[in-house]
C-alpha cells in the first residue's frame, strides 16, 4: 500500500508539469498586445511598455518563462497581475466560492442520483423507472445555460422563492440552485449508473444469501447491496468534484457568484495569462488528487482490490 | 454445545397422512413455474416431501429436475418473475408459509429454517468480513451488542473447525480456500440454531477431500442438534453416508421416495436403477461407464404419461398415455412408476 501511494505521488510529477507547460504554451500562444487598452486611447508610451516587459520577462522564450514560473511556483510565488494584484489573492477569494458551489453541487447529485438509482434499479420498469429515464435523458441533453436561465426565471423572477443572483456571503440555501443547475447533468449520469448497478447486483447470489439470513429488507438493501453497487458510483462522483469546478464557469455567470471560472474569463479576456495559468494550475492539482482519493477508496470499498 | 433446540411442537414423525401431522417441515403438492419470453417451463409439478426433527432427507437428481426450485420456494427466496408458485402448500410446524407475510416468513429464515449454498464464494458478500456477515445476524436477529455477537461469531467459526477462528473473523471471503468457506457458510446458517436446514449441493465446488470433510462436519452439526436436514445432490455417493431417507426427483416430481438402504438395494423407479448403475465402479475398469440415455426433458414440452418413458428402457404403451402417481408400495416406500412392483420384486 505504502509502495502503491508512492508510485501514484510520483506519478503526479510528470503529469503536473505536462498539463502545467500545456497550459502555459497555450496562453503564451494566444496572440494580441497585453497592454491593449491599458493607457486610454491612445496606447501605452513607449518606456511603459519597455519597463512593463522587463518586469514581466515579455520578450524572454517561453522556455525561461516557463521555468522561472515554475521556479516561483514551487516557492508559493503564483506572481501578480499586470494590475500588480497578487495572483494568490484572486485564487484565495475566488477558490473557495467554487469549492463551495461545487460541494453542493456533488451532494445534490450524490442524493439525487443515487436516490434515483437506487430506486429504479430495485424497480425496473416501474412508471418511477421510466419517469427517472425520460427526465434523465432531458437533463442530459440540456445545456447548462438553459437549465440555468430557465430555472432562476422560475425561481428567482416569476414566483421569487429565491434571489435571482447569489450574494458575496454565499448561503448555503443560496447555492441549492446554482448547485442543482450545476451537477444536474452528473446527477443524470450517477442515477444511470446506479440504476444498472444495483439491478445487477439484485440477483446476485450474496443478495439471496443475505434475505436467506432473514435479514429484514431494509438491511439487505441498504447494506448488502447498496455497499457493492456503489463502487462505480464513488468513482464518478470522485472524478466529477473536479470538472464540476472547471464546468462552473457558466453557472457562475448565470448566478453571479464570484468564483474562479469568472476569474478565468476575466483573465483570459484581458491577457493575463499569468492569472489563468494559476488558476487552472491549482485546478489540475485538485483533479490529480481527488483521481488518486478515488482509487484509494476503490481499495477501501472492494477488499478484493489490493495494491501493491 | 449446551444450545440443542428441541421444538416443542415437533411431535415425532407419525406415519400416519392425516393433515395435521405434527411434521417439521412439509412440501405438499408443490407447483411453480417459470414465465419466460419463451413461453411458461413447469419446473415443480406437485413435489411433496416432509423432514423432521433430527433426520436427514437427501433429494436426488439431476440438474433441472427442481430440488434447487423446491428449496428456494421454502425459503421464500425465489426470483419472481420469472418464478411463480401456482399450488400446493409448505407447511412449517403445520402452519403453510405460502400464506404467511413476509415478515412472517422473514422470522422464519435463519431461524425456523437456514440454508446453505453451492458457491460459498459468490454466496458471501464479497466486501463484508467472514466474521461481520456471521456476526450481522446475531446483532440484527437478536440485538447483540457488537462485541457480544462477535464472541458468538468466532465460538461459531469454533464449531465448524476452522482453525484459528480469531484470526480468521477479520478475513474476507476470497481470503479462503473453498473448504475453509463452506465451512463458515456452514457456521453463518447455523448461527441462530435453525430447526431445519437446507444444504443446497454443499459439497459440489469442491475438491473430493475437501467433501468428504465437509459432508461429515454437516453430519456431526445435524446429529448434534437434532435439526431436520434436507440434503440436495446429484452425487450419490454423498448420499449413502449421510442420508435417513432419499427422494429422487425427475421433471420436477419426485418419483421415488425410501430409506437410503432399500432404494440402494432394491430401487423402485428405472430412473433410479438408472442413476445407480451409472456410478462408475472399480471393477469395472477399462468399460465404458454406463449412462442413461436421452436428455433430461424440456420442462416447457414435457413428455405426455410418464416423463421418464422416452429415456426408459422398462417403457410400455400405457407410460406415454398415462401419469403415474407416487404410491406407497411398501411402508416407508413410495414409487410413481407403473412397474414399481415388478422392479422391486425382481431375482
């Protein structure tokens, strides 16, 4: 196990600084003029624009500037903005909003999806099954932003059972809806999923075994066969908490929450590549380990899986 | 071992046919058929059997004649759909199970009556301890404490000889070797002291060793607590040792019924003499084994009059027209073949 965990931080290495250098050239790739714009009409002076490539190493290859980002990385350093904010400022005030909205996201899904697969799945062909199916399906095909308008229409103007826009307090009663909109299509995929999963493992023999037990439904089915058929279903919800947050963007938009997706539009926008590089730096970050939590817990819910 | 359960309402086994006959456990007249896509299969077509307190009744046959079907019908345990039950009774200390609740019927399971499985492997819950599923039962059936139901759990893994129960609580199932896991699917079925149990073909995944050891251990366990057994195989050889009584099964009816000594001595079904001449014999050697002949019958086509008579080497004209029901020929003794006199009463 030890060896294991070892091998999989190692890993981590390689893939870190390939998605961080693909990030990086892509920014670096993107053509136009950072100070675009910055100095009114009639374009930056020429010694503003001299000092201002210094200080940033504008016109160094993309080599060095790849490596002394990296190097100021690794040091905690994710630079400032042309604007001199610190970038760790946007990502520490931004971040947490879209961890939050995210989590929501993944609990709303985890109980709808699995509510609704656990339930068809025991039920097949059942009018519930079918309504699960069709409504599934709806969600699914649905792109995020129309789910979104169409819902804070509902909600937020025409009958105002909640606040079009989220506040910068972010109450959890406030994220239900942006969340819901969010993990929507995931909670569309986790019920499949689990629908599958639990009618297949219905008639598996350690299910007869159990009723055999006498063991009263309930225990049999929360137990028994819940525990077996939720190992695929923890893999998708585990690998999901990181595109939720790379997917947040739209959502973010829609219910104006202050959230890093905002903050990589803005970035990306406005040429501050450093900005978005970082962002999406910790994003990669987050993705690799929670991929690594879940194989950990693939281990945890299926004894029979050991890693050497 | 101080915890033999004797049931007060077991009355020993009168031989009489009255209907309240104080039996343990009775099959009467059992029918269940399977409703597929392609068309109805009627697997029990009026099985009865009875076992009671302390004896062994081995069912016999091959594999698609419904012992396994019978079994789960009294457990309660039969997938519907496809399965339904379309008649007959089984009856529990008198009372018919077919009408009970389900949670009356759910009191019944482990308790009245327990149940082990062929495939000790897929029949364990793979991502549960040994010692949590044996232990489970002791906390949700009889609200043990944890500790408390793992002392029982490990004196029960004790009880079926497997060697350093302790250690062996905290294991998993694929943790084991196939004898070591009957043994504790032995233990789990045991655990709150059945009045009957049913071995569903217990010894057929495994090593010819490791049967033999397994099939005394079920021996000791019955004798000892006095619990009826109904032991199901195709493998005569499992049966001589073990069994008080046999019932041959075919096409879903049981077509002989006697004590282990008579039906091996005298059978009185020629599908019976059948499965007993196939068993291969030393001095035999270097001939060809002798088998019986055909295929079992397809249940949703079975044969008209006697299902045995395309595959019977005994067959007349009146075994296509006419059924032939299970009779008492002897006392203790029971046939369903229009010739079971002369066959008994050969040379």
């Amino acid at each position: 196990m030890g060896r294991y965990l070892l091998r999989r931080l190692l890993q981590l290495v390689p893939v870190f600084i390939g998605t961080t250098f693909l990030i990086y050239w892509l920014v670096w790739s993107v053509p136009g003029d950072p100070f675009a714009g910055k100095c009114g009409d009639r374009g930056c002076p020429e010694n503003y624009r001299a000092v201002m490539t210094a200080k940033y190493h504008l016109d160094d290859s993309i080599w060095v500037q790849y490596a002394s980002y990296m190097k100021n990385l690794f040091q905690g350093d994710f630079g400032i903005t042309f604007g001199n904010r610190p970038i760790s400022d946007i990502i520490t005030t931004s971040y947490p909003n879209t961890l939050k909205l995210a989590v929501v996201a993944l609990v709303i899904e985890a109980v709808i999806g699995l509510g609704a697969g656990v339930l068809t799945g025991l039920r097949r062909n059942g009018f519930l099954d079918n309504l699960v199916l069709v409504s599934s399906l709806f969600l699914i095909a649905l792109p995020v932003f129309v789910i979104g308008f169409v819902l804070q229409w509902f909600f937020g103007v025409k009958w105002g059972i909640i606040t079009p826009t989220v506040s910068s307090e972010m109450r959890i009663t406030e994220l239900i809806l942006p969340g819901f909109v969010l993990g929507s299509a995931s909670s569309a995929y986790i019920a499949r999923v689990a629908r599958t999963s639990i009618a297949e493992n219905r008639r598996a023999d350690y299910v007869r075994t159990a009723i055999a037990k006498g063991l009263p439904m309930r225990r049999v089915v929360g137990v028994h066969l819940l525990r077996n058929s939720l190992i695929p279903v923890v893999t998708l919800l585990g690998t999901d908490l990181g595109a939720l947050m790379g997917g947040a963007i739209i959502t973010e938009g829609i219910f104006g929450i202050n959230g890093i997706g905002r903050q990589v539009l803005r970035a990306i926008v406005t040429k501050e590549s450093a900005t978005v590089v970082g962002i999406v730096v910790v994003l990669v970050v987050v993705y690799l380990v929670m991929n690594l939590l879940v194989d950990l817990l693939y281990a945890a819910l299926d004894p029979r899986i050991r890693y050497e | 071992m101080s915890d033999i359960l004797v049931s007060e309402q077991s009355a020993p086994g009168a031989d009489g046919s009255g209907r309240p006959s104080g039996r343990l456990l009775e099959v009467d007249d059992l029918r269940v058929e399977f409703r597929t896509r392609d068309g109805v299969a009627k697997v029990i077509n009026g099985v009865t059997y009875h076992v009671d307190a302390g004896e062994t009744l081995a069912v016999l046959g091959e594999s698609g004649s419904g012992k396994s079907v019978t079994a789960q019908t009294i457990m309660g345990i039969l997938d519907t759909p496809p399965g339904f039950v379309t008649g007959g009774q089984v009856r529990f200390h008198g009372k018919d199970m077919l009408k009970m609740s389900a949670e009356q019927r759910r009191r019944i399971r482990g308790e009245g009556i327990a149940m082990i499985f062929q495939d000790s492997l897929s029949a364990l819950n793979p991502v549960f301890t040994v010692g949590f599923q044996i232990a489970e039962q002791f906390r949700i059936r009889r609200g043990m404490s944890r500790s408390d139901a793992k002392k029982r759990a490990i004196e029960m893994l004790d009880q079926v000889k497997i060697p350093n129960a302790k250690g062996r609580f905290s294991n998993y199932p694929h943790q084991f070797s196939g004898g070591m896991r009957q043994r504790a699917m032995i233990a789990m079925s045991l655990a709150l002291d059945p009045e009957v149990l049913i071995a569903d073909e217990p010894t057929t995944a495994l090593d010819v060793t490791v049967q033999a050891q397994i099939m005394d251990l079920l021996g000791e366990l019955q004798r000892e607590r006095q619990m009826g057994m109904i032991l199901i195989t195709h493998d005569l050889g499992v049966v001589a040792d073990v069994a008080d009584r046999i019932a041959v099964m075919y096409a879903g009816r049981i077509v002989e019924e006697a004590d282990v000594y008579d039906l091996y001595a005298k059978p009185a079904h020629p599908y019976t003499l059948g499965l007993l001449n196939s068993i291969p014999r030393l001095d035999e050697k270097g001939q060809e084994l002798r088998t019986i002949k055909g295929l079992p019958p397809n249940l949703m086509n079975i044969p008209s009059g006697c299902p045995f008579n395309p595959r019977c080497p005994m067959a007349q004209p009146v075994c296509r027209e006419k059924l032939p029901p299970l009779l008492q020929i002897r006392s203790g003794r029971a046939s369903a073949c229009h010739f079971a006199e002369e066959l008994v009463n050969r040379d």
